[in-house]
C-alpha cells in the first residue's frame, strides 16, 4: 500500500489540535496500513478523543505503548497498570530498548519484570538512568541467582550477556559482585576491574562456599561441577593478582585454600590441577598493592586541554600491560566526552586504545554534537554507520564534511559507507582526497559530482594541463588541487 496518504495525515497531525472526524479516520487508516508512526504521533495531539486514546492504549505495538505512555498528563498510577497488564515479553523488552521510552516506564519495569530480556535491555539502554538501571540489575541477579549452587548454571544457556553489561556498565560492577552467587561471573568482574576490600572479602566468602562441592567427592572423583570449580577458583585468584591490588588479609586466606585444595589433589594421579594452585600461591606472593587511579574523577577534575592531555598519555600508557579492564575502559570515555578533549586527542586517543568496545563507542557518539568529535571515532569505526552517526545533529552534512576532511588529511581509508552517504553534497565531496578518483568501486553519484566540480573550475586548456601534471603525485584533496592549479 502507498504511504502518500499517511504522509498527508502525518501533516495535519503537526497541529496542536486536530478536527476529532479527521482522528478516526487517521486511527483507522493508521490501523489498517499498519503504519505505526502515524498512530504514535495521533497521540501528540492536545484534544485527542478519549475512545482513541484508550484504543491506543491497548495497541500490542511498542512504538504506540511508548507513545501512549509518554503523552503528558498520565499519572504514574496509570503507566504502573499498563507495565502490570502486559505480560508479553517481547514488548517490555521493546519498551526497555528504545531512548524515546518515558523514564516513568523504565522505573516501573524495572519494578516489576520478571523477564531476562527487559531487564537486560535496561542494563544496556544508555539513556536509562543509574538508579533504574541497578534495580533492573538485582532483580536480574534474583532470577538468574534462583535454584542455582554457587551459580553453576548461571551461563550455561548464554541468557544474560554479562560481559557486555560489565563492558558498558563499569559503575555497576561492584553491585553485581555483591549480588551475585556465580562463581563464573565473578570471574569476569575480576578481569575488568580493581575491587575494594569489602568487595574482595565477599569473593572469598563465595569462593569458600563453593569449597565443599569440591572436596566431598570420592578420591580420584572429577566431575564437571568439580572441573568448573578449580578452573573459576583458579582464574579468580589469577585475575586479582593481575590487578595489582589483591588485599593483604584476602591472599593469605586464598593461599589456604589453595593450599588445602593442593593437599586434596596430590593424593590423585592428577597433578595438573595441583601445578596451576601452586603456581596461583606465587602469583599471590608476588602481589604488590598498587596505588589505584581513577581515571574518570581524574578527568572530571581536569581544567584545561594539556591537563586532560597529560591524563591520556598516562591512560594509554597504563592500557599497554593491562588487558581489558572497565577502569580504564571508564576514563577513555570520560576523556573523550571531556569538554576539554580536542578532535585531535580524540583521533589520537581511539587509535591507540584498547580498553573501550566498539558497542561502547556507539554510545559515546549519541552523546557528541561536535562533527569533528564524532568523525574522530568513525574514521576508525566506520562499520557503527557513518549516516548513523551524524543523523542526530542539526546539520549532519557538517559530519560528513568533518569526515571527508580528517580521511583526507590523515591518509585514511575511504569507507564505501561514507563514499554512499546520502549527505554527501557536492560542496562535501570536493574535500575529498584525488585519490579517491582511483577507486575502481566509485559510485556514480560520486564520479559525476566530483566531473562537474573539476570541469566548472577548470575554465583553460591550460588549467587542464596543469591540472593533469600536478595532479600525477598530488596527496592532497581535490579543492586544494584546484585551488593550487587556479592560483598559478
């Protein structure tokens, strides 16, 4: 069906006031063609009529709940019972996802799911706010932490993608630690950051609970459960040690255990996990406490372009002999989001960091307005979008030309992404680099803009001529060959 009509109506709904015979028949035909968007925006209007309003309400569509939810007036009461009604899953969860889901929603489902899949939703919503997103992340620890023994079957049907909400969410990962019986998830929040004593104390009271599943089996008696056991105790002692900042008090009741658990295996032909104990005992002993920084306070405290640019060195520097951790992950982006932070650290910064995932670069992008910020990101990250990432400015085209002029200047890699961008004008494209003209995969659009913008600048034979010899090894973008080529 064609969409001409829902555009008109789209139209007429820009009013604050809409004729209630044009209502339903908007409503009708919004409903008949399934054009959800037309249906949301009915609810924009100030003197919607009631009936429609309540048909809207009980619309199955995510897009039309998160409309009817956010249109002013609705008291908490009333989204608490359209959270309390819907029992679809998948529409919670469709609600958690999207930015443009009324905040007052977002609490309540994190008040009241009982789904995996809207609670991690709000976990991974970066519009969502801290508080919600730490009640969301214990009722997620109470429903994965039910029935469980010691979390043994936290992941085993992959239903909760920790690794990505720690990656996200550093701030939450003592919260997790605290909550958490998995001894596997543990694992992980160890790898990504340091931990303070209470927290580390906790580790080893969760480690110690797990100690009899372990040992009362019969000698030389190795099922999974044991296996899975030794190789997270192991890795959990390996990982705080390589932190650098294990507590003094938790090493030595960590190095009994071990040593108990070395004891029990030596009296089996088994000495491979014997081996790995022992060698986790010195691991320990070679702990130093070192002093830990706060990258993303320090950044926050910054002043200036050089203070902040001091802090990167330091950041990056620290990155090299520390694989992934969200400490570190933390003040990258505080760092790139800093008011100080120049599109040239920036560039800088993304090219030689390790610690933030490309999922978190995707976020960091909707917070920037600069163009010149955000093309500092996509010059490496081209594959997150390149229209993506500039859509929500004012001017995106501004994006693309801050783009054009970095991948020229920089000698970078022309994405076919930015190459078919439907924001590249002709004045946008003239910044691109010669080369560009090489490329045997130019689109069309592309070619013929770039011919016109040659062809109307060059105005002589002999304009063309110099245009040819000069543009045999020029590195330059094409503006600044014609520019050259017209000032001699």
């Amino acid at each position: 069906m064609s969409n001409a009509i829902g555009k008109v109506y789209a139209t007429f709904l820009k009013k604050k006031e809409v004729d209630s015979t044009l209502q339903r028949h908007i409503y009708t035909y919004g409903n008949r063609s399934g054009d959800l968007n037309l249906l949301a925006s009915l609810l924009t209007v100030s003197n919607l009529e009631p009936s429609l309003d309540q048909l809207l309400k009980e619309h199955p569509s995510a897009v039309v709940k998160a409309a009817w939810a956010g249109r002013p007036g609705r008291t908490i009461v009333e989204i608490e019972n359209l959270v309390a009604k819907e029992k679809r899953i998948k529409v919670l969860t469709a609600l958690a996802e999207r930015e443009d889901t009324p905040a007052e929603v977002f609490k309540v489902i994190a008040e009241k799911s009982k789904g995996l899949g809207s609670l991690v939703a709000l976990i991974l919503n970066q519009v969502v706010d801290k508080s919600v997103k730490e009640k969301a992340l214990l009722g997620l620890l109470s429903i994965t932490n039910e029935g469980d023994i010691n979390g043994v079957k936290i992941e085993d049907s992959n239903k909760v993608p920790f690794k990505e909400i720690i990656s996200m969410n550093p701030e939450l990962i003592e919260l997790m630690a605290l909550n958490t019986k998995s001894i596997n998830l543990i694992s992980e929040l160890v790898q990504s950051d340091y931990l303070s004593p209470e927290v580390q104390k906790h580790i080893l009271e969760l480690v110690k609970k797990s100690i009899p599943i372990i040992t009362n089996k019969p000698r030389g008696h190795y099922d999974n459960l044991s296996l899975y056991h030794f190789n997270y105790i192991n890795s959990i002692v390996s990982n705080m040690c390589e932190q650098g900042s294990m507590e003094e008090s938790v090493g030595k009741e960590f190095t009994k255990i071990l040593e108990k658990l070395i004891k029990d295996h030596k009296e089996t032909k088994n000495n491979w996990y014997s081996n790995n104990f022992e060698s986790a005992i010195e691991e320990i002993k070679n702990t130093k406490s070192n002093p830990v920084i706060n990258y993303k306070e320090a950044i926050g405290k910054v002043s200036s372009t050089e203070e902040l640019d001091k802090l990167i060195h330091d950041l990056l520097e620290v990155g090299k002999s520390q694989r992934r951790n969200s400490r570190l992950a933390a003040g990258t982006i505080a760092a790139i989001t800093s008011r100080y932070a120049t599109p040239e650290q920036i560039f800088y910064l993304v090219s030689e960091d390790e610690q933030v995932s490309w999922w978190e670069y995707r976020g960091i992008i909707k917070v920037l307005n600069s163009p010149e910020k955000i093309a500092s990101i996509i010059a490496r990250y081209s594959y997150l979008g390149v229209d993506d990432a500039f859509k929500h400015l004012n001017n995106p085209e501004a994006g693309i030309l801050a783009m054009v002029k970095l991948v020229s200047s920089k000698g970078l890699h022309i994405s076919e992404d930015l190459l078919n961008s439907k924001y590249l004008t002709e004045d946008v494209a003239k910044h691109l680099p010669l080369r560009v003209l090489s490329n045997e995969n130019l689109p069309l659009m592309v070619s013929d803009l770039l011919s016109n913008v040659i062809k109307d600048n060059l105005l002589s034979e002999e304009a063309w001529l110099t245009f040819e010899t000069l543009g045999e090894e020029f590195e330059g973008s094409i503006l600044e060959l014609l520019n050259l080529v017209n000032s001699i």
